[in-house]
C-alpha cells in the first residue's frame, strides 16, 4: 500500500508515469497501427505484417532486455534544385520510431511555445501562414526579420540534442534507447576515465525519421526561448527552421538579429542562412513559406502550390517535390516539412 505522502501530489505520479518508457507489447501494439496508417504497402510491409505477433513480441523482448539495435538505412539520393540524401529505415526500426515518437511529444510539447508552428497537434503550415498574416496585419508599420538555419538537420549535434533530451528524462533506459537511435554510442561506465581526448561529436540526422519532427522541435526551442524570454519581441514565429521576428525599432531590430545569430552559434552549433537573411518592412509583404503574406491578404505563387500542399502525403511526396523543383526553392523546402507533418497523421 501507498503511503500517504505518496499521494499528497496527484501530478508527481502523473510525471513519474509520463517520464518511464512503456515498452510493453501492448504499446509495440498501439505503436504499429498508428505506423501503418496511410503506409504505402512493400514486400517488407506486408511479411512484417504477416508475422506481427511474432515480430512485436521479439522487438518487445530487445527493449526489454536493452539489446535493441537500430538498423542500417537504406540510402538514396534525389536531385532537386541540389543533391540530397534520402535516408529510409526498417519498418521495424519505424515502429521505435513511432513508440519514442508518442513517448517524446508527452512530455515536450506543453514545454514549447505557442507559436512554434511545425510537426504539432493543431498547428501545422496552413495555420502557420494564418498567424504570419494576422502578426503582419497587427504590426503593418513594424520590421521584420525573415530567416532560416543553413542546413538545419544536417547540422544538429547529437550530443547537445541528447543533453536536452536529458534534462525532461530521468528513465535511464529511455535515455539509452533514444542515444541508439540518435547514433551516439555511449561509453560504458568502466571506460569513462580511460580517454584522453574526446572526438568531435556527430552531426545530423536522418530526415526520413519520424522522430527527427520532435528532434527538430525540442532543438529549436532552446532558440524560440531565447527569443521570447530574452529577446522579447512584439512578435515571434517559427515553422520548421524558418522564422519571423516583428519589432518596431529597426537599430533594435538588429542587435536582436546579432544576438540570435550569436546565440545558434554558440549553444545550437547553427549558423543562419545568409540567402535568406532579410529585414523588411511587414506592409511590404513577406515572402515566408512559399506565399507572399501582406497585412491584409496573401498569394500564392502558384495555385499547383496550393494544392500540393494540402494533398501531398508520404505516398506521393516523390511525385510533389518533382512539380516543385521547378519552383523557387523555399517552396520545396516547405513541402518536405510537410512531408513530415504528413507522417504523423
């Protein structure tokens, strides 16, 4: 029986609970039928498939025991505007995926602010655009800096990533298993006094995961913070890695552009994307996620835009980053955030 001190505080279980990853095969269970929705059917799909029971229980049994691995990727590239390496995992290893998925997003999201807008419940691209517009019809007369991370997940470090992750998650086991899929191979305790020297930490990752969307998040809160707590604007607004900052001054405007740049560099390891490093005025309009926003109406570029937008899907995103590779480059940068929106319903 519980003490009675044990129960004084409601919320402590409820964190306590929240904070121990279930791997039980009843979750692999929950986690698999929220992986298949929408999937496009292969020969891997269907044989996993045809031996769940076998294959759940077995991948339970590896979490269990913490003799899980993570699997090789099955790379390719495609050619838009530039290379780019596709990265394609298991569906047993996307199961993992979605299990840690679920995991993260209960205890991260209620940390995040509100106008972080990419990869979360209720929000997304369309709502993103409607904020920048109603921002952009409340501050007519204000400036506004327009930027983005040059390469953004190819240059997350891993380590600063899991140090974050460290600070919400106390379920050592949990830490390991999100070290594994990361790609950090951490020291066992025997070894810890045995290096000299430590090697540069790894960067990137995948963008084919369905947990680099909460990756992605929890490594840019640390900047929409800073600019909200520190910083202050009037306005702030984040999508992915683009974002808008709304201030009236200009001189002030810009000594938060330093800071914000001093701030990704220094504790994020990110540098901004000089192509689009753009102050404006908001009655100007904004060029922000492939549409062009002005205070009291916005425009798209093109209509097939539009409509890529609201139909593309894991299963026909190959053939939309095509029809966009034809466009300007933030709009096929914007559809492979949606891509990843996508992946989560």
């Amino acid at each position: 029986m519980m003490g009675s001190d044990s129960i004084k505080d409601p919320s402590a279980l409820l964190r306590m609970t929240l904070s121990e990853l279930d791997v039980s095969l009843s979750s692999l269970h929950q986690s698999w039928y929220k992986f298949k929705k929408g999937k496009k059917r292969t020969l891997e799909f269907d044989k996993f498939e045809y031996n769940l029971e076998a294959s759940l229980t077995s991948l339970q049994k590896e979490l269990a025991s913490q003799t899980y691995k993570h699997g090789s990727y099955r790379k390719f590239t495609v050619t838009d505007n530039k290379k780019r390496e596709i990265s394609v995992s298991s569906i047993k290893d996307r199961v993992v995926h979605r299990l840690i998925y679920e995991y993260l997003v209960k205890i991260f999201d209620k940390t995040f602010i509100y106008d972080a807008w990419s990869c979360r419940k209720n929000k997304g691209l369309i709502a993103a655009i409607e904020r920048s517009q109603q921002f952009a019809t409340n501050y007519p007369k204000y400036w506004v800096w327009r930027a983005d991370i040059k390469k953004f997940f190819d240059n997350i470090d891993r380590q600063t990533l899991l140090s974050l992750l460290e600070r919400k998650i106390k379920d050592r086991k949990a830490i390991d298993l999100l070290s594994e899929v990361i790609g950090i191979k951490r020291p066992k305790a025997a070894d810890t006094h045995t290096h000299t020297h430590q090697l540069p930490p790894p960067k990137g990752l995948p963008i084919g995961n369905l947990t680099s969307q909460i990756f992605a998040n929890i490594y840019l809160n640390e900047l929409d913070r800073f600019v909200t707590h520190h910083e202050k604007p009037p306005a702030y607004l984040r999508y992915g890695d683009d974002f808008l900052i709304f201030e009236r001054d200009l001189a002030k405007l810009w000594q938060i552009r330093e800071n914000v740049i001093e701030f990704t560099r220094q504790h994020l390891g990110l540098t901004i994307n000089s192509k689009n490093d753009v102050i404006i005025k908001a009655k100007d309009g904004l060029k922000f996620l492939g549409v062009e926003i002005f205070p009291n109406s916005r425009r798209l570029k093109n209509r097939n835009i539009d409509r890529a937008m609201n139909r593309i899907s894991p299963a026909n995103a190959s053939s939309y980053q095509g029809l966009a590779k034809h466009h300007h480059p933030k709009i096929l940068k914007t559809l492979n955030w949606q891509i990843l929106e996508k992946n989560n319903e």
